[in-house]
C-alpha cells in the first residue's frame, strides 16, 4: 500500500513526462509562487535512467540552500534505479529548509517502499486527448485492427507515447469496470512494466 506520510515537500505523480511537467509547472507557479522561466531554483532534470551519478549531482545541488524563496528539483524518469534511489533516502527525509522535489515516474510500484514512505502521492496525470482516443478505439477494435494501430508505433520506437497509451487503456479499461476487465489491466501491467526495461 502506497504510504502518504511524508511531508508535501517531497510530492510523486504517476504518468507520462510530458503531462506530469505540466502538471509540476503549473504547481510551482500557484501552490509554491515560484517563476520558472529563468530561474536558478527550478531544476528539470530528465533522464530515461535515473542513475547514482544523477543521484549524487542532485545531493550535491540540493544541498546548498536557494538563491531566492524556495528550490525545486523535478525528477522525470522512466526508472529511477535502486542504487540512486537509496542515495536519495536522506535527502528526500531531509532536506535543506525550502527545498521541494517533485517525482514524476510510470508507476510508485517501481519506487522502493523506503522511498515511496518519504513522498505525498500527488497522483496520476491526466492523460492526452489523442492518447484516450487510441485507446478508446483500440478496445473496440478487431486483432488485426489493433495489429495495424500499433505498427506505426512499434516501428517508430516511441516509448514515451507507448507508456501513454499504456495509461489511457487503464483508464478507459477501469472506466469500463474493474472485474469485468481484470485480465485486460494484468496484461496492461505488464506491458508497462516491460517498457520500463531498456532492451524493450
């Protein structure tokens, strides 16, 4: 069970990067009253693999107090590793006086339960329009259909946008009922959870 223990200095989100960033600026702007547009204490950082060399950076960052009100660090990663997230423990329990980290990952199921204790669930991002379309029309559709949606996809190589699609099915799917679709939303973790490997 995910844990909401953690002080709203450290928040995760579920979803794509590309949603979950929006969602983080807009709640920089409003919630913390912050500018994002040239400003030393907001820091992106995107990276497919999280790994201990980023986690050491952002220690090493993070430890130094802001220029102005308040820092925040956005995480936007398809797999944070285990080794970086160990090195983030004390930093997220921790941290230098108005400091914020912002999580944004596929799933908290791929978080450490050590690391999920230490962070407020801001849930999962809304997802793209076009992406609950696809999905809609992919549930409907025949193997072969389905067959032709997805080649454009797979040739292409986009797993930003498979991961996407990925989180418009479990919608509609829970949308259409739970127990009705209970296979359908294994098999739609599954997949996710393969896209998370870097050789898929």
């Amino acid at each position: 069970m995910f844990m909401q223990t953690a002080p709203h200095h450290a928040i995760v989100l579920e979803g794509a990067g590309d949603s979950g960033k929006a969602w983080a600026i807009e709640y920089i702007r409003k919630d913390l009253n912050l500018e994002i547009e040239a400003n030393p204490d907001v820091l992106f950082i995107e990276q497919e693999r999280f790994s201990i060399a980023e986690a050491r950076t952002l220690k090493e960052r993070a430890s130094q107090s802001p220029l102005g009100p308040a820092q925040v660090f956005i995480i936007i990663s398809e797999r944070i590793l285990r080794e970086a997230q160990n090195a983030l423990l004390k930093l997220l329990e921790e941290p230098v006086p108005n400091t914020h980290f912002i999580l944004i990952v596929p799933s908290v199921n791929e978080l450490l339960s050590t690391v999920r204790s230490r962070l407020t669930y801001g849930g999962r991002v809304s997802e793209d329009l076009r992406e609950q379309t696809f999905a809609r029309t992919f549930i409907e559709a025949t193997i072969g259909e389905r067959t032709r949606m997805l080649e454009p996809l797979i040739k292409s190589k986009d797993r930003t946008r498979a991961r996407n699609i990925m989180d418009a099915l479990e919608a509609e799917l829970h949308e259409k009922g739970v127990q009705h679709n209970k296979q359908a939303l294994r098999e739609v973790v599954f997949v996710r959870n393969y896209l998370t490997d870097t050789s898929s």
